[in-house]
C-alpha cells in the first residue's frame, strides 16, 4: 500500500510504500477513495499546539511519535473483514469511516461518547489514518452509510460536519429572542453555519475577517455578516441584540475571539469554544457568577450524532458546503493552502488511480 506520512514537523508529506495490511479480530479494511483534508493537521504537521503565552503541546508531549499517517476523513470501498466480525455491510460497499475511537471498554465508551474516552485512539491521530490508499478500521461499527451522499461531501461530514453539528447541537436551547453569533467561517465554521441554517430558527451573526468566507457565511444562510477589519464586531453585535448574544460558537479558538465571544455575551448566555487556533482565556473570574454564563468546550462528536447528522443530509436539511478534489500527491500543498486561507469550503485528497 502507499501512504503519505509524516516524517518531520514542516516537512513534505512522504510517499511510503509498505505492505497492505491484513485485518484481524473485529478489524475491517477500507481502501481510500478519498480523504478530507483537516485544519487540524496542521497542528500534527507543524508538530505542537499553540497553549498561548509562547507555550506549546507537542506530538511527544501526546505520545504521538513519528513517521505517522494523518488523515481524519477517509471515504472507502469495503475490502476484507477479520475473522471476528459479525455485520451486514457487504464487501464492495462504500462506507465513510467515523474516527473518533476509544478503547470500547470504558465507562464513556459505554454511554456513547468515545471521543471522552481517557485512551481515546482516532484514526489519522493515534492510529494510521487516510493519507493512504488503504486503512485498517478497528470495528465494522466506525462505518457509517452514505447512499445518496457525495462521497467526497461525506469525507467532510467524519470531522468538519460531526464537530459543527455537535456544537451547534450545544447551542440549540437557545431563547426565541436570541440571535446566534458564529465565529470563523473556514470549513468547520462553514459547516456550522449550513447546519445552524436549517438546525436553529433564531437569527445568525458570522464574524470573520475574510470577506470571501463572509460572502459564502451568506450564501450558507447568515443573516448578518460582521468582519471586525472593518468594524467593530461587539459594537455591531450590541446593536444587533438585545443585550448581547444569546450563544456564541466560537470556530476559531484564538485569544482575540475568546475575548470577543465572551464580551457579547448577554447576561445568562453560553460560549461555545470549538476551535483549536490555541490562546489563552483572560477573563475575571467574578463575570462567571456574576453575569451567570456559561463556559463549555466542543471536541468532535460521537457516533449517536454521526448518525443523526447523516440523516439530516440524506433528508437534505442540510445544505452541502462547496468540496473540491485533489490527487493525494498534492496534500502538503493542500495543507499549505489551507494555512494560508486559500481554501473556500474543503479540499478532499484521492490516491492515484481512483
């Protein structure tokens, strides 16, 4: 099989050739048809996570070590099964892969929340994942059915889609007199803002400072688009609420839009904190009680909301964010651009030959 792995922190993806792996016990393999590229393996590639304050997490301070296999989005045709599988899905069937893995035999396994799992094991994070033409799954389960889906739209839907759809799920007690403030319209955000649209009634707001991303925030069904370059984004806010925002998801996870999210808050609102930019929160202690809001983190999503998010697609309640494809070969550049903002929607990567 070939895989493109990393081999060092902001180096090329490498191309390695190795043999095709043989599933065993409850394992199934997948061969790769396609890939969705995530911001977030840019933290893998660049090798930390920004803690804010010139402070970093590295891959060994996650016990992750090199060469490895990212890619958290694979797509893929059914091959073989290990000998312990018990399942319907028949050989030849296209399945997307949910990543989100646990070690299936704890207490947060149990109730359906692996992604809480204290040995959680992703594919592309701990296990190999779908920077390759082929993956090996560890239970039939982690397939999940896309008839009637695009499969490279389904690709997106394993992380980008189940990490919005379970923020946005967050935010879904909000008061009929709210409006809902989004903030950060790259992929993720983008996916938030198409499930809020036909998720949530209340009015959006989406904050960026990318005026292109804002133009697709609308077309994905803002309501308001606020780009702090050009004004300012809690003012704007204020005049646009109440007395501040009901909830506020927060795609990005800086210290700048930490500051902003928790400022436009109205008293009794909840600050959503999904993405993973790295900062610092700065904020009294006292404005918790005082102004009785609420602090909470988003991380991926479960099975249970996996599942529920591909019915609502199916259903086509939830507007379809623009996919491009590109050949495998080409995933650091990819990367590269999706550093760098010049990647609307989600790119996917697909091995030669398919």
């Amino acid at each position: 099989m070939k895989s493109y792995q990393l081999v060092a922190a902001d180096a090329p993806l490498e191309l390695v050739e190795s043999e095709t792996p043989t599933p065993q016990g409850t394992e199934v393999l997948v061969k790769v048809t396609a890939c969705g590229v995530c911001h977030s393996d840019l933290h893998f590639w660049h090798g930390f996570y920004d803690l804010g304050d010139g402070t970093k997490m590295t891959l060994e301070d996650r016990n992750i070590s090199l060469p490895f296999t990212m890619g958290h989005e694979p797509v893929g045709e059914v091959l073989a099964y290990g000998p312990d599988v018990e399942t319907d899905i028949k050989i030849g069937e296209t399945r997307m892969v949910f990543p989100w893995t646990g070690c299936g035999d704890c207490a947060r396994c149990d109730e359906g929340n692996e992604q809480d799992c204290a040995n959680v094991a992703p594919l592309g994070v701990r296990r190999p994942g779908g920077y390759a033409d082929h993956i090996i799954v560890p239970h039939p389960r982690y397939l999940v059915n896309i008839d009637g889906v695009d499969p490279h739209y389904a690709c997106t839907l394993a992380c980008a889609g189940v990490t919005a759809f379970s923020a946005i799920k967050k935010a879904r007690a909000i008061a009929a007199d709210d409006k809902l403030v989004i903030i950060g319209a790259g992929g993720v955000g983008l996916t938030g803002v198409g499930i809020a649209a036909d998720y949530i009634e209340n009015d959006m707001i989406v904050v960026d400072i990318d005026e292109e991303k804002l133009a697709a925030a609308r077309e994905a069904g803002a309501d308001h688009t606020i780009n702090p370059k050009r004004e300012n984004a809690s003012e704007q806010i204020a005049k646009l609420t109440t007395a501040g925002a009901g909830t506020v998801v927060d795609f990005v996870g800086s210290t700048e839009t930490a500051a902003l999210g928790m400022e436009v808050l109205r008293r009794g609102g909840t600050y959503v904190l999904v993405g993973l930019y790295g900062g610092r929160l700065n904020f009294p202690t006292l404005a918790l009680p005082t102004r009785d809001i609420a602090l909470r983190g988003s991380y991926v999503g479960n099975l249970g909301e996996m599942h529920e998010l591909m019915e609502l697609v199916k259903a086509g309640k939830v507007d379809p964010i623009p996919v491009s494809a590109r050949p495998m070969s080409e995933v650091t550049q990819t990367l590269q651009d999706l550093e760098d903002g010049r990647i609307i929607g989600r790119v996917v990567v697909v091995p030669d030959g398919v």
